[in-house]
C-alpha cells in the first residue's frame, strides 16, 4: 500500500481513536495516538496476516505488549474488516468484544490478551520460541512502551530471546517519553533504551515512528540468530495539538469540546 | 509396584512417560530441573526441555506463549517462585483466558525442612484458588502424581499439581480411581470425618487407627483435588458423622480448610476443626520437628477430633 494511502489511513485512524474515547468516556488517548503509524505498517505491509482468516496457522503474530493503547489496534482491526468499524463505537461498554485491554478470546484478530504491562512482549517471545521449535515460518512481532521498559519481566524477556537466538521476534519500543505521572525521565529514567537491548544482545534500529516507510524498512530487514529491536520515536497524542506530548492526556476522554476540537483539527467529519 | 518414593520424582517419572506419548508436551524449568526432577525429561527429550534461568514471572509467559502456539507446556520449579512470584503473570497471562498451561510445582510446605521459611509455601493453594477455572491437585503418593500429571493433560485448561519433597510411603494403588473433583473415601466411619489432602493422608490414616483403639470410628477422606471442591463429599459425610477435621500441609487460610468451610457454611449444622499451618511463616528444621512443633502429627488429629466427639455427645 503506497504512502499517501497509509498517512491518509492514519488519518481517519487517529479519527476513530479520538471518537471511540468520546464515545466510551474512557480510555488512554496519547499512547494510542503515537502508535498510529506502528500498527498500520505492521498490518497493511508488514505481517502476513488475513482478516478473512484471522486464526490463520502461519499468520504473523502481532502483540500489543501496551494493551492500554489498544483503541489504535482496533480502529486498525476495524479497517482491516476483521469486525464491523460500528463496534468501535462500543469500546469498553459492558456487551462489547471491545474490551478496556486486549481480550484474544473476545475480539477477532487480538493474538493475545496483554494490559498488565511486561507480559505482552515477554509472551510473544514465549511463542516466538514456540514457533522456531514447531519449525513455523511465522514472525512475532510486539510492541512496547516506554514506561514498560520499566518492568523486570521486560528484560528477563529480553535476555531470554537473545539467549534462544530469536530471529522471527521483533520488539517495537513505541517511544513517546512520557508516562502516566510524566516524563520517563522525571518517573523512572530508562536512559539509552538503545544501548541496554543492544547489551542484550539484540540486532537494534531507530527510526521516526510516524514515518511509515521508514518503520516499513526496519521491520522487513531481515536478521539471523538474534533478535530485532526498532525504537521508533513518536510522539504522545501525536495529531492533536493540545494532547502531543502532554503526559496529562496518557488516560483520560476528551470533553465534548475536546472532541470536536480534535475532529476538527484532524479533518475528520464527526458523522463519518 | 513402588513403595516408597519422593512425589518429585513420580512427577519427573510421569513427564517422561506422557511425553513419549504426546509429543506436544514441552517441559520449563528456571534452574531446579535437578530438584524438580523434570532433568529426567530433559535428557530423554533435550529439544523439549526449555531452561529458562532464574527468571520466573518470564517463564509463566513463556508457557503462556507455548500454549498460544498450540504446544502442551508444564511448568517447574518450586511453589513459592511459580505460584507466589509468578502469581500475576499466571492471573493475566494464564489463568484469565484458560490457556492450557499446567503448573507442576514442588518443595510446597513445611517439608522443605532446612531451607527455612523463605522456601516454604503455604500460601500457594490459597492463591491458585482465588483464580476462576483453575484446577488443583495436591498428590499423596507417587500413584496419585502419575494419576494427576496424566489427568492435569487431558484437561483443556490451568491446571496446578501440589507436589512435596520428602519420600513418602505409597498408600493408594495403581488402579485407585483418580476423578478430578471426586475425593476419595478411603477409610469409612460415622463419629468424625477427617478430611485430609497430600502428605497429610498417610498422618490421617494413622489418627484413624489410633481413635479405632477408643472405639473412635472416624471416616477418612483423601482430597487429591482442592478445586474443585467434592462439595457433595464434603456434606454428605459432615453430616454423616456430624464433625469434620481438614488437615492440610498448608495455611488453614485459603487451603483445603477453608474450600471446606465454604461448602459446609450454611449448608449442615455439623461443626469443622481445621488443622493446618496457623497463619505463621516457616522455619529452619528438620521436616519431622517441623511438622510436630506446627501440629501436623497425628497425635494432632486424634486430639482434635475426640474433642469434636466429646462435644457432639454434650449436645
């Protein structure tokens, strides 16, 4: 899919985020919005994945180690047609497959349930090894946040997949800076995030995270007997103004006036 | 026919047999596998033992992520690092959406002896029981461990197996029906039921001899599996013989006495005793001393169930 398709995408994306946190009066904004362009390169020219099909055997598996930002995930889900883009509207409300974090059993195309945050990544590498032992030729792909980098169970992961030499397991670090209470730096400072996987023994990029075709590049590279690690710089609320980068905007719905500011900005008809 | 042997090595013994039979068994240890016994399985089937170092939380994932790709994974190591420390990663990772994981945890209890109280668990049944749709076994002797790493497989879901160190003396038979959430009467009685679980069967046992000698005849029930609870087991033989004593190598929060309280609350008039550990943390000692000074014996027993009797005839 070419460029200006996928930012035009990315576009409407960010829309539905903005108008399924409206909707719910709940759920986290800013680290939804900065992996945008993450999970459409993933989905539409990354993984091998069917939505057609979505337990399909040799299927990619794509993990969002950060479950909280998974309104991004299923607004990607919903364009992709693995359910109707009018459950997004049902986000977090009590008969939706649309939980508050990412339920495999509930919602088609969720490969696993994550939210407690380490446990994604650290899964993905558990079925990773999975795969290479089953001899599968399907890639495992997770995303983290900055903030997890925090958890332990990220590093004994970490060390775990470099130790089984995981060359079908990508961890992408969504790197916005900020985390709930601030800045990394002010909370728990992470340092060279680069560095530490690199010391761990990962194949390491750094790329613009909102840069589809740079994200593309990265992730298509291909790596032998150890794994890949891209950090992609984003920004937090990334597409609307008065959430980018503001730590503020981590957990909370916008306000009706907050919303129609935001549909507004990103140029998306609220009745679309 | 085996006569004595520690249920680690029956655990270690029936991996190896299961997964000469199915071949999507993968085993996961964190550094123990020489104490869990599962280096048994490993050097029959060195690519389906995984090694994943002192790292635990990381390794209830792992077995997550086996499990997700279809793989059939038990998961070693002692009970306090698999259940205490991995606790929320079996909650989140495991447990909340029934992968079919199972956990074969040893060195449980007081038995641990020497380690002293930072390894002995007496916690773990009580969180393994706060979870919805686990299932848990606690083995008495190395027939029951085989019986319940066989049954642990053909559930499709968590399924958690209690297992001890010490050696023990077998006291079922290879063809003692093993039901997941059927107990087993073992000894029947009408004046006291003792309702016992795991190392505790065979100190059940001998309490039941000895109060045969004072005309005493207590019932004793052996509950291999914690949850789920036999409820109609529970109630019909507290109100058979009107008093119940659970004994368990456990705290009496959260273990089999407090399965047994919760069936018997409301449900029978006939009064519960629970022996167990008394919310204490362990300590250092030979498993022996351990159990006599914590009143796991079965002197224990028979005191608290003719005190039981004694009220009852009161009435």
């Amino acid at each position: 899919m070419n460029t200006e398709v996928l930012t035009e995408k990315a576009r409407h994306i960010r829309g539905d985020i903005v108008k399924m946190l409206y909707t719910a009066q709940s759920g986290h904004p800013g680290g939804s919005l900065s992996c945008v362009e993450i999970l459409l390169s993933l989905y539409y020219r990354v993984a091998n994945v069917d939505a057609q099909n979505p337990k399909m055997e040799n299927r990619d598996r794509i993990v969002l180690s950060k479950g909280h930002a998974c309104p991004a995930l299923y607004a990607v889900l919903a364009d992709k047609g693995y359910f109707p883009r009018s459950d997004l509207w049902r986000l977090r409300q009590i008969d939706s497959h649309l939980q508050g974090h990412p339920d495999n059993t509930k919602t088609p195309g969720v490969d696993v349930n994550t939210g407690s945050l380490g446990q994604g990544m650290s899964v993905a590498m558990g079925i990773a090894i999975a795969a290479r032992h089953q001899k599968a030729q399907y890639r495992v792909f997770t995303i983290i946040g900055d903030g997890e980098t925090q958890e332990g169970l990220i590093w004994e992961a970490a060390m775990a997949a470099a130790h089984y030499k995981l060359d079908n397991f990508t961890v992408i670090l969504d790197y916005n800076g900020l985390q709930i209470d601030g800045s990394n730096d002010e909370v728990m400072g992470i340092r060279d995030i680069v560095k530490k996987f690199e010391a761990f023994g990962f194949e390491c990029y750094k790329v613009d995270g909102h840069d589809v075709d740079a994200i593309t590049e990265v992730l298509q590279k291909p790596v032998v007997g150890r794994p890949k690690f891209v950090c992609c710089l984003t920004a937090k609320g990334r597409g609307v103004s008065f959430m980018e980068d503001k730590f503020g905007w981590h957990g909370k719905a916008p306000a009706e006036i907050e919303y129609l500011d935001a549909m507004k900005e990103l140029g998306i008809d609220i009745n679309d | 026919m085996i006569k004595r042997q520690s249920l680690r090595v029956a655990y270690g013994d029936a991996l190896v047999e299961l997964g000469r039979k199915n071949e999507r068994l993968v085993v996961l240890d964190a550094d123990l596998a020489h104490a869990t016994m599962t280096n048994t399985f490993a050097a029959e089937f060195p690519d389906r033992f995984f090694n994943f170092g002192i790292a635990e939380a990381n390794m209830v994932c792992a077995a997550a992520g086996f499990a997700h790709a279809g793989l059939l994974p038990f998961f070693s190591t002692f009970a306090l690092f698999g259940a205490g420390r991995g606790y929320e990663m079996i909650r989140n990772s495991i447990s909340y959406i029934q992968l079919n994981v199972k956990f074969g945890l040893s060195h449980s209890g007081l038995s641990v002896g020497e380690d002293g109280g930072s390894h002995q668990s007496f916690e773990d049944i009580s969180l393994m029981r706060g979870l919805p749709g686990m299932t848990i076994f606690v083995p008495c002797d190395p027939y029951e461990t085989r019986k319940a790493v066989f049954a642990a497989a053909e559930i499709n879901g968590p399924v958690y197996i209690r297992v001890g160190r010490p050696i023990v003396d077998t006291i079922t038979a290879p063809d003692t029906p093993f039901i997941p959430g059927k107990a087993n009467v073992m000894r029947e009685g009408e004046d006291v039921c003792i309702m016992a679980t795991g190392l505790m069967i065979s100190y059940a046992l001998a309490a039941a001899e000895q109060l045969a000698a004072q005309n005493i005849r207590a019932a004793v029930v052996n509950f291999h599996t914690i949850k789920p609870i036999d409820a109609e087991c529970v109630l019909n033989m507290a109100n058979r013989c009107g008093g119940v004593v659970t004994v368990e190598e456990h705290s009496i929060i959260g273990g089999l006495g407090s399965a047994v309280a919760e069936v018997m609350a409301g449900n029978t008039g006939a009064k519960l005793r629970r022996i167990g550990i008394q919310d204490k943390f362990g300590k250092s000692g030979k498993p022996q001393d351990l159990f006599n000074e914590y009143g796991l014996t079965s002197d224990n027993i028979v005191y608290e169930c003719m005190e039981l009797c004694s009220a009852h005839e009161r009435r």
